[in-house]
C-alpha cells in the first residue's frame, strides 16, 4: 500500500503535468498554418526571382531590394499588431493577416511591372508582421507542460512552406518565361484564404479575454483546452494573479485595470523598464537577432546561386538541388518537436547552434577551395558534394534549435500584460536583421565572395553563441506567470540547478 500512494499522487498530479487536449492542438495547428505562407514566399522566391529578372530585365540591385524589402515591410505589421492585439484580440489579428496575405498574393501574381510587384510585396510585407501574432496566440493558449511542443509548429509550418515553395519553383519552370513566376507566386492566395476560413472557427486567447475582464469566456475556453477542471481553475488563478485580479472575483464580466490591460506598455518596455523587464527584453531581442545574423534567410532566398557558386549548373539541377534543401529543413524539425519539452530549450539550442557554426565554417572553407581549384581537378568533384552536405547540415541544424527555439523563448519569457507588444519589438529586430542581411547579399559577395560572406556570418554566430550561453536561462515547464521570477536577477543559474536538483530527489522519492 505504500507503494501505491505516491504513484497515485503522481498520476492525479494536474498541476505538475497538464496534459495538451485535442482541441488545443487544432487551434495551435490553424494558427501555426498562417507562418506556412511566409515560408511559401521565401522559398517560392529563390527560384521565381530567376524568371522574375529575365522577364523584367531587372538589376542585381533591383533583385536585392525586391528579395530583402519584404522584411522591412513586415516590421510596420509587427508594430501595428502588437496594439491591434491588445485592442480587437489575437484572433481577428491573425485574421487581418489572412486577408492581406491573400491581396498580396494576387497582386504578385498579376503584376503587370515591377511597380506593381514591389506593392503586393509591401502588402504581402505587412501582413507577415501581422500573422507573427499567432506566436502569442499559440502560447497562451496551451498548456505550460508541451508549450515547446506546440510553439514549434510555426517553424515547422515555415519550413513546410519553403519546400512547398521550392516544388512549386520546379513545377511551374518549363512554363513559359511569363507565366511560369506568375503561377508560382498567385498559388499562395489559395492557403490563405482557407486559413482565414479556419480562423473564424478558432476561439479568442482565454489570457487575452481575461485581460478584457472576460472571467466567464476564458474560463470556456480553457475548459476547451485543458483535461480537467484542476487544470481549468488553475491556469484561470494564474492569469488573474498575472492580471492584477482579486481570486475572490468570479463574476463573468469584471473590472481591469488599464495598467494590466497594457496601458503605458511602451514605457514600461522601453523607457523605465524593470531589472526583469529590461532583462527579458535583452534576450528576447537578442535571440531574434542571432537567428537572423546566422545567414540562414540567404541559404533559403538565394540557394540555387550558392549551388551554382558550388558547381551545380542548369536551372533544372539548381532547382532540384534546392528542392532537398527544403526537404532537410522540413523533416529536421520534427528533433525540436520531440525534444524541446524534454531536453530543454536552452541545452537544445546551444548544441544545434554549435553544429550550424561547424557547417558555416566547412561550407565557407569548402567553397574557398573550388575557386582556387582548376575545374579538371577530381578533387573539385569531391569539395562539392562537401559544399552540398554543408549546406543541407546548416539548414537541418537550425530547424532542430534556433528557428523555432527564437519563435517560442522570445513569446513566452514577457509577461501577459506586455506579451503582444514584447514579440513585436523581438519580431521587428528579426525581420530588420533578415531584411538588411538578405538585401545586401549580393553586393556583400561581390565584394568578399560567398565564401567570405559565410565566414562572416559564423564569427557573427561565435558571439552569438557566447551571447546565448551567458543570458538565456532555461524556461522549460514554468508557465508563463513564472518568467518574471526566473528573470528577476542573475543568478538564473544557481536557481535552475537548485531547482533540478530539487526536482531530482522529489522524483526519486516518488519512485521510492
């Protein structure tokens, strides 16, 4: 009998091990599908931009600005989202996004001239802001316990994007010059808007309906969400508690303080942050700008010119070669979504970027040596298979860490109240970082050579790694109402080792 008794407790244990439901997952799915489109138009690109340019007769400048601008773009939607957010709700923001991806998809595919290609990449641009919203949306409403689990699904949505983007590259090329590109970019009008169809089905955020002063909405919701009513009444205590509500009130509809609601949110984050605060906001910015800084936008925008730098020639063969690209960088994110909840973000994340240095650095050096190696060398043959495998480790490597680690770390560590507008400042670093990056590619290479602008990029992520290492504290299996505690000083560290070992001996005395 005293044997029983602690497994029972275990077991029944809802605080400790919430489990994800059903209806949690369709919503984290829908949502997730709007970063599908994204993907779609950065690997749709690399390959359309070659018909694009012979089509349009444009210039390598022309090219950089039309690749790159689109992240500039998204920067105006990551900043109106973040008040839009607050104002009309999660929900219809995604919504917002659904709409002005599916214009801008239209006005890409029908554009008469480069004018008209450039403003459905604007709205197209704007809209991308807008759907990162989802990324808060997903965290608040799923469990603490597989947070990671389901904050993976936009990268992998991204990813699944990409490779949708690439096969459509390879199918549309034998169309003609003209029509071919315009194929490729108008098919992306057709997710979006059975995405925005879904959207209307979803439910609204339960922390974001609380922080309207909707007791009795959220509590429906959550009760959608979570396995049981234990789980209910305490995720429900936490968001009140992060919200500035009594627990004593209970009535559907109650009053909120326009401080919890995010009033004054701008000045709290910007001009007189907290120690935590201002803490937060460093790792959430500089997780972001680390994802970018690596390169991998130019991997994925302008991989048939790396494989054609590496040898590869012929738009059929660069396009198939690309296709691969896509196909690793899909199916390597299935490693983050089964070990992200289990190993940790922090562990997880200092090892894959380790292993996306260690590929910078061989493909650089690998394309070093085929320039400086007569095309008749056998050995030629051999480096180039290496540049291959480089690349495709590269993009596998981001995809089982920093892709979608900087998706979920820079959402869940801001607290409830300044959540929405603490994304849209990470998420604006991101998309200036990728947009600089991706629209300065060209003449970066042209100057130092693609070799060296990938040396570049690794001693970038040298300190990027450092960076990580001394201010990225693990987050894994605290809710989100604890970020701000585990942020609050320094000593991250001795804390997360204290509460390890804490929790190690608990589960060896449960075993007992």
């Amino acid at each position: 009998m005293g044997d029983e008794k602690p497994h029972i407790d275990q077991s029944n244990d809802d605080r400790k091990k919430p489990k994800s439901s059903r209806f949690a997952f369709g919503c984290a799915f829908l949502s997730s599908a709007m970063f599908s489109l994204l993907g779609y138009d950065a690997g749709v690109m690399s390959g359309a931009v070659i018909f694009i340019q012979q089509n349009f007769s444009l210039s390598d400048v022309q090219v950089e600005i039309m690749m790159g601008i689109m992240n500039l773009y998204s920067i105006i939607g990551a900043a109106a989202a973040g008040r839009t957010s607050d104002l009309i709700g999660r929900r219809y923001t995604i919504l917002m996004a659904s709409v002005m991806l599916f214009a801008g998809a239209l006005l890409m595919g029908l554009a008469p001239n480069y004018a008209v290609l450039m403003l459905g990449r604007f709205v197209a641009g704007v809209a991308i802001g807008f759907a990162v919203n989802a990324s808060v949306y997903i965290s608040e409403i799923v469990p603490a316990a597989s947070r990671g689990f389901f904050c993976t699904f936009p990268e992998a949505f991204i990813n699944f994007g990409i490779l949708l983007g690439f096969v459509s590259n390879f199918a549309f090329s034998n169309l003609p010059e003209h029509l071919g590109w315009r194929f490729m970019l108008a098919l992306g009008a057709i997710p979006a808007a059975l995405i925005g169809i879904g959207i209307l089905f979803m439910p609204e955020s339960p922390r974001w309906l609380v922080l309207q002063g909707r007791l009795g909405e959220a509590k429906r919701v959550l009760s959608r969400v979570s396995d049981s009513e234990s789980e209910v009444e305490l995720r429900l205590a936490d968001i009140k508690a992060a919200a500035g509500i009594p627990d004593h009130c209970n009535d559907d509809v109650v009053q909120v303080t326009k401080e919890s609601r995010g009033g004054g949110v701008w000045k709290e984050l910007i001009l007189h942050p907290t120690p935590s605060i201002r803490r937060v906001l460093i790792a959430a910015v500089g997780v972001h700008f680390v994802q970018q800084s690596s390169g991998i936008d130019t991997v994925v925008l302008y991989s048939p010119r790396i494989f054609k730098t590496a040898g590869i020639n012929g738009n059929t063969a660069l396009l198939g070669a690309t296709m691969a690209v896509g196909f690793v960088k899909t199916s390597s994110i299935l490693v983050a979504m089964l070990f992200l909840d289990k190993i940790g973000r922090r562990r997880l994340l200092l090892i894959t970027l380790g292993g996306m240095l260690g590929c910078l650095a061989l493909l650089a050096t690998s394309l070093t040596i085929i320039d400086h190696l007569d095309g008749e060398n056998k050995l030629v043959h051999w480096i180039i298979v290496v540049a291959i495998v480089m690349v495709l480790g590269f993009v596998a490597f981001y995809s089982m860490g920093l892709g979608p680690i900087a998706v979920v770390y820079g959402t869940e560590i801001f607290p409830l109240r300044l959540r929405a507008q603490g994304l849209s400042i990470g998420i604006s670093v991101n998309r200036v970082t990728s947009g600089v990056i991706g629209m300065t590619f060209l003449s970066l290479t042209n100057a130092i050579t693609v070799a060296g602008a990938f040396f570049l990029f690794c001693g970038i992520g040298c300190l990027g790694w450092v960076f990580c290492y001394m201010m990225l504290p693990e987050t894994r299996g605290r809710t989100l109402e604890e970020m701000d505690e585990l942020f609050r000083d320094w000593n991250w560290r001795r804390r997360s080792t204290a509460r390890m070992i804490k929790e190690g001996e608990h589960d060896k005395e449960t075993k007992a």
